[in-house]
C-alpha cells in the first residue's frame, strides 16, 4: 500500500471536491463528483447502496479519485487503489461530509430507503501535482 504524504491528505482534508472513475461491465469508465474525507490514511468516499458507482466497484473493485484544489486547480493529486466496503458510520460519515462540504449539520437527502456505505481507498499509485505550499 502506498501512503499519502502531507500535501496529498491537505488536499483529501479540505472541501476540495474529487472526481472517482469506476469501471462499467462493458469496460468503460465512469466518472462522478463526490465528497472526500481521509481516516487513517486513507481517502473515503460515501455513496448509497444501490447506485452505479457501488454497484461497479463491488463488481470490480478498482478505481481512481482525483482530487483538485479549488483555490489552485493546477494543484492535484490522482489515486489509483482497490475499495473497501464499510457500512459501519457511513451514516454518520455522510452527515460529517455535509458539514465539510454545505455546512449543514445533517446530509439533506437522506433517506431510510437508501442505506448508505463507506468506501475507503487503499491506495496503490499516489501521483500529481503538489507543490509545496512555500
């Protein structure tokens, strides 16, 4: 596993939004904005159960996430890594990620009938652009 130095977790920890690329039956990629966090050392993601992203990495675990500063767009880092499931705090997760990213204390569309999963990142490729912020 690779590890994600200083610059890349800065990146993962502000409410920068990343773009994940999973791959389709057919063999094509998707690619959707999402909310990203880091615990231990890892990037995670939130999605609902039941949607095409989950759906593709349960079938093929690997992907990409691409993280772009907002202040600095030419400032990124790219993980390529294999998913990992967890449904254990994916509700409270998705509710901590609404406070990062809209500022609001409870994810607005939550809903009982779409239960939600943490999908950490272990990462196997580490690359971009991160300059130091001197």
């Amino acid at each position: 596993m690779k590890t994600l130095d200083e610059r890349a977790e800065k990146l993962l920890l502000a409410p920068n939004f990343a773009h994940i690329a999973t791959i389709a039956p057919d063999g094509t990629p998707h690619v959707s904005p999402v909310w990203v966090d880091v615990e231990d050392g890892r990037p995670v993601v939130n999605t609902a159960v039941g949607r095409i992203k989950e759906k593709h990495l349960r079938r093929d675990p690997r992907l990409t996430i691409s993280v772009q500063d907002m202040e600095n767009p030419y400032r990124y880092v790219e993980i390529r890594g294999i998913a990992e499931f967890s449904m254990d705090g994916a509700e409270d997760h998705i509710d901590a990620l609404a406070r990062k990213y809209i500022g609001v204390d409870e994810y607005p569309d939550k809903s009982p009938d779409e239960p939600r999963v943490k999908v950490y990142i272990e990462p196997l490729r580490v690359g971009g652009l991160l300059e130091s912020d001197d």
